[in-house]
C-alpha cells in the first residue's frame, strides 16, 4: 500500500475537500497511534476486558462427520460483547476518537451492529453518538435501533435514495462535512476514504492473527481454506489478512439474494452489474447501471447487502488471493438450520453465508484438510426476519399476544 | 487566457456581481428542467450550472439530494444531457453553460470522450468529489478549453490554496461554509469556528475569507453554499465576481413552480 491508500487500482481518497483538512488531521492521528506502544496495548487491553477476546475456534464434530469431509472449525466472532465482530473495530476506532479529543462520534449502519457496537463503546467512553441508518433497515432491525437509544445513541433514519446503508454512509458523510471541528467519523467496514479500508481491516485483524496461534495449537498448521461473508468486507479482511502469503485458501462468500437478475442480490464479483467505480469516498467494484448510478441491493441479511466492497478484498481478488463465491437466501436459510440444530450455535444470517460457502464445500474435501469458518456474528437480532423466512406461526400469534398485552 | 476567464472579466466591466444559477436536469421532468434552464437564460443569468444527477451526492444538502433522486427515476442519460445543454448554449451566447456532476456518471465515458462531447459549447466543470490532487485526471478537459473549476473552503492552509490556484483555470467556487449546499443563510455565513458570531462580523469574516483567496489568485471568485437572498448577494459584491444560487431556485420552484422562480430571479437580479 502506498501512501494514498491505494489497493491496486481501489482505493484512494476521492471525498469533497471540505474534508480534506479533517481526513489529514485523521491519518496523522492514526499513524501516530499506531507508533506509540501505549495505544496499542490499551486496545489490546480494552478487546480483553471488556469485549472478551480472544474468541474461541470452536470444532464441529457433528457436522464434520455428517459431510465426511474437511474438518470444520468456527472462528466465534459471535461470542465478542455485542455479538459480532464490529466491536473489534469500534474499540480501536473509539480510543482513537478520544485520542484526539472528539467529543462526538458518528456512525452508519446496515443491520444494525455497528450501530449497536458504536453506542456501546461511546457509553464506556463517554462520547456523544448520532448513528445514521436507512429507514428500510430501521424497520428490518428495529430490536437494534431500540439498544442504540438505550444505549444513548440518536439514531436518524435515512429516507433518500433506497433508504439502505449506502444512503447512510452519505448522510454520516455530509453530518462530518460540518461537524469534523468535535466529530469523529466512526465507519463501520473497510471501505471509504483513506486511511478508513487499512484501519479497520487493521483493527479486525485480531480475528486472523488468533485464528493462526489456535489453529497451531488445536490441529498443528494453518487451516486449508477459510470463509467468511463479505458485505463491505470487515470481518473478511480481519480473518483473512494475516494469512496472505500463507498456504491457506481465502474465500469471501457474497449475498446470492433471490436471484441474479439487478437489485436481488448483494454481488459485487462475477456479475456483469458491478465494475470499477468511485464513490463515497473511494475506488472499488460498485453494482452500478451503465450511467453510472448506484443500484439498489437485496439480501435476507441487512449487513451484507453493500452497494461496494471493500478495496483491499476487490484488489485481493484480482491478485488471485482471495476466492469470491455467492450463496443464495434459500442456501443461506439451510446452512443457518443446520448449523443451529447440529452445533447449536446460532449464526447471525451474515454469518451464514460464509457456513454456506463452507459447507458446500468440506464434503469434497478430505478428512485431514481443515476448514474454519467466520461465525462473524450471533443470529439472536435477526429473530424476527428468521421466525418469518421459517413460517413460524407460533412466533407471528406470540407478536399478535403482545401487542395485545400492550394496547391493554 | 481562458475563455470562462475572460467572458466574466468583460461582464463584469459594467456589473459588480454576476450570477450564476443551479439546476438539477432531469427534475422534476428533462423537459420541466430544460424549461427552468430557458426561464433562467431568458432572464439573462450570465452563468447556468446544470447538474447530471448522481444517486450518492454526499456534497449536496436534503434539497437537492432529493431532486437528483427524482430526477434519476426520469432515466437522466449523460450524452442526451449534455446534446440538450449544449443546444441551449448555442442558442444564449450570452450566457455560458457549466456541467456539474460527480465522479462516477463521469468516468462512464471518461474524461476523452467527455471533452469531445462537451465541446465547444460547455466552458466548464465541476466534480465536488475530485479534489486537486488528482487534477491529472481533467488534462483531456483543460486541454479542450474546458475549464475544471476547482473548490475553496473556509479552513483551507495557504498552501493547499496555492496549490488549487496553481492548477485552476476559468474561476475558482468559493463554498461559503463547511458543510454541504443549501440549508442556511446569511444568519450562518461564517466559517465553522464562528458559526454563533452575530450576522455583521460573519459578514466581516467571510468578506475577509474572500479577500484573502483574492491574494493568491487573479481569477474570477465565485461564492456559493447557502446563498438565498438579495441581501446575502448585496454582500458579496466588491468581494466576489460571481453568487452561487442552488437549493434557494430548487426551493422556489417546489413552492410555486416557473413562476416563484421567475420571481426569485427578479428578487436576487434587483
């Protein structure tokens, strides 16, 4: 990486130069953190005290036997404090706030967890909190909107455009065009301007750098592939950069959606809609029409569907170091059940993108090559869209009975 | 000398102030917004900006996010934008015509093939997502005469201004104000530090703001973000070459149509 930011040909800083001055202000701040020991130690410190790391590699003994193949291991980013991985970077990205002296950090949000995650870390630090998140997701996710507010958090929903997160990463873009004086731009993924793609996939990079110790520990090498599902990117840049250059196999696993046809997927590779493009802030594979225009995405997971990708994992993929696959919403309904029934852990459907990927997968395998799988989050927020894709009509009549118990 | 350049030097032999208007084509019609244009020329505005619609204006406030994304349900296309802009040029020589729009829907058929369609008629553009350091990008448009007409903010370091004034070309677009375009008026024109200052000393400061950018540079200054009445564009004048009106028109016609337009211009032109 040069000192533009650039990923190959992604990358970059292409953001109004009303920013120009507060984008400086923050490389410096950054490369100043990550010189100084101290900081790096407190945020080490801060993942192990409050957010619980490391987080274990767990082996799925079950489904390993059921498939006969590869051996399956979770990587259990579920388990961090706030039920994803999202913590990882909003502790770093939060010290750096109150680093240099922000008072008020403001964040987008797809489905909800950076949102959540950003709240949580501003309540420990003391920092105020404005969260933008599309209307279209607030109603998808509402559970997460109501712990922001208790958390403290103003959550502003955001009805331009398709109302998803790419709208809200404009509206927190224009939010810090007048407010970078007091205000820290928090983004959630590895995406945007520099040095936002380096710092967060550097901040996630825990995830990998444990997976590789635990991997030595509990079956003596580095596994053979690793999965994980790719919305912006962040929690696939945490598990697969520090194993670039080693033998292992990387494979990010996009939102198939309900079909190939545009806006019913998440695809950014293999597909014809999405090709270079620069926007909010940055060079990458965008899904756009042939004017250029952003185009509207679909997912049965809120987190992944990301007009964008992240540049380090577009430019990964054309070196040929990263493997970009898809699985679809009905895959993806599969993959999460058997998970859940036969490991008994709970996937957040995010997540269950990247078992799908696995799963499909390990059976071909051989029994001593290992596979470990991102379990980037936990599923308990997506309850309602689960309870619904599954038909559950106890859990529709149990909705039905509380609001009854409300109007009371 | 470029021809932006000098077309607003002789203007302004006889006017202390010109004005350059703002619309969005493609709302809330390509037609209704080619008729806007025509109603802004007839009325002798010296300067039309046209905006391609873009879906993710992050430059831009609620008002004109909004008519971009109108606008975009029209199917707005770049090159029928631009054959329909440049017609109404030909037809108000008196006027100049600038394209606005951000990075993506221009590099569709890149900076080459833009200057070519751009041509004669177009004098210049502006990109508020591209910033001087990748200047390089527009050399096919500067080297057709289209001037890239770069931005000033408020807290800009000299150097950085030095840097912009060496590479700008036809006028440079002094934003008045952090934040993005439209929203407040002259009650906040100010830079960020002095947003709570009374209206006379932010008047002072952003006249002082102006001046300043006037040391490094001879090209025209043009002012814009936030500009809405007659009384913020009495202001500018001795200090500015050129006001900047956007959401202010944009508000006036989704109030009352042509017509509260038409009453705008003759506001602001008195």
């Amino acid at each position: 990486m040069n000192d533009e930011g650039r990923f190959g040909q992604y990358g970059g800083s292409y953001i109004p130069e009303i920013l120009y001055s507060s984008q400086q202000q923050l490389l410096k701040a950054y490369r100043d953190a990550m010189n100084d020991a101290a900081f790096i130690q407190l945020v080490k410190s801060e993942m192990q005290t409050f957010s619980g790391r490391p987080t274990p590699l767990t082996y799925c003994a079950n489904l390993t036997k059921m498939l006969g193949g590869a051996q399956i291991y979770l990587k259990r980013e579920d388990l961090n404090h706030s039920g994803a991985h999202k913590m990882n970077n909003v502790i770093g990205q939060g010290l750096l706030a109150k680093r240099m002296g922000k008072t008020r950090i403001i964040a987008e949000t797809g489905a909800g967890q950076h949102g959540v995650a950003s709240a949580i870390v501003a309540a420990r630090l003391g920092l105020e909190c404005t969260v933008y998140m599309g209307a279209h997701d607030i109603e998808r996710q509402y559970p997460n909107v109501f712990w922001m507010k208790q958390l403290g958090a103003t959550v502003v929903p955001v009805t331009t455009g398709a109302a998803t997160l790419k709208d809200a990463l404009d509206e927190a873009l224009r939010d810090w065009s007048s407010s970078y004086e007091d205000t820290y731009y928090l983004i959630g993924t590895s995406c945007g301007c520099a040095p936002y793609p380096e710092m967060v996939a550097g901040f996630q990079s825990v995830i990998g750098e444990e997976v590789k110790e635990q991997s030595t520990q509990q079956f003596g090498k580095y596994p053979d592939r690793i999965y994980a599902c790719v919305g912006g990117g962040s929690n696939a840049c945490g598990i697969f950069l520090p194993f670039v250059g080693s033998d292992a196999e990387l494979i990010g696993v996009e939102a198939g959606g309900r079909s190939d046809a545009p806006g019913d997927h998440a695809m950014r590779f293999h597909t014809d809609q999405a090709r270079f493009g620069i926007a909010q802030g940055f060079a990458t594979k965008f899904l756009q029409d042939e004017e250029g225009q952003l185009q509207p995405t679909h997912s049965i997971s809120a987190g992944l569907d990301y007009v964008g990708v992240s540049p380090i994992l577009a430019d990964l993929e054309e070196q040929g170091k990263v493997r970009m696959t898809s699985a679809s919403d009905i895959e993806v309904m599969e993959a999460f059940k058997l998970l859940t029934r036969h490991e008994g852990v709970i996937p957040a459907l995010e997540s269950a993108h990247a078992v799908a990927g696995g799963l499909r997968e390990a059976a071909g395998m051989s029994p001593d090559q290992h596979i470990v799988i991102s379990i980037s989050g936990r599923g308990d927020k997506d309850i309602f869209n689960i309870a619904k894709a599954l038909d559950d009509e106890p859990f529709t009549e149990f909705l039905q009975t509380y609001l009854k118990e409300e109007s009371v | 000398m470029n021809k932006l350049t000098s077309f607003i030097q002789n203007q302004r032999q006889n006017k202390p102030l010109l004005l350059m208007t703002h619309v969005v084509y493609g709302y809330p019609t390509i037609e209704k917004s080619l008729e806007i244009m025509q109603l802004m020329l007839d009325n002798g505005v010296e300067i039309l900006e046209v905006q391609f619609p873009f879906s993710d204006p992050v430059a831009d406030g609620p008002t004109i996010t909004n008519a971009c994304h109108h606008a975009l349900e029209q199917n707005p296309k770049l090159t029928q934008c631009l054959q329909d802009i440049k017609k109404l040029a030909r037809q108000y020589p008196q006027s100049r015509v600038l394209l606005m729009s951000y990075l993506n829907p221009l590099l569709q058929p890149g900076f080459t093939s833009l200057a070519q369609q751009m041509g004669e008629d177009i004098s210049g553009i502006i990109i508020p997502d591209l910033s001087i350091d990748h200047h390089a990008m527009l050399d096919p448009l500067s080297n057709s005469g289209i001037a890239p007409i770069w931005l000033i903010t408020p807290d800009m370091k000299a150097d950085r201004i030095r840097k912009v004034t060496e590479q700008a070309q036809g006028m440079l677009y002094c934003v008045s104000r952090s934040g993005v375009t439209g929203q407040k008026s002259t009650d906040q024109l100010s830079t960020n530090q002095l947003s709570t200052a009374p209206k006379a000393s932010a008047l002072e400061n952003m006249q002082g703001y102006l001046n300043n950018v006037r040391q490094f540079t001879s090209l025209p200054l043009a002012v814009g973000f936030g500009i809405n009445t007659a009384e913020d564009i009495s202001a500018l004048k001795g200090h500015a070459d050129v006001a900047i009106v956007g959401s202010a028109f944009l508000n006036a016609f989704n109030k009352g149509g042509l017509e509260a337009v038409a009453r705008k211009l003759s506001e602001l032109q008195a």
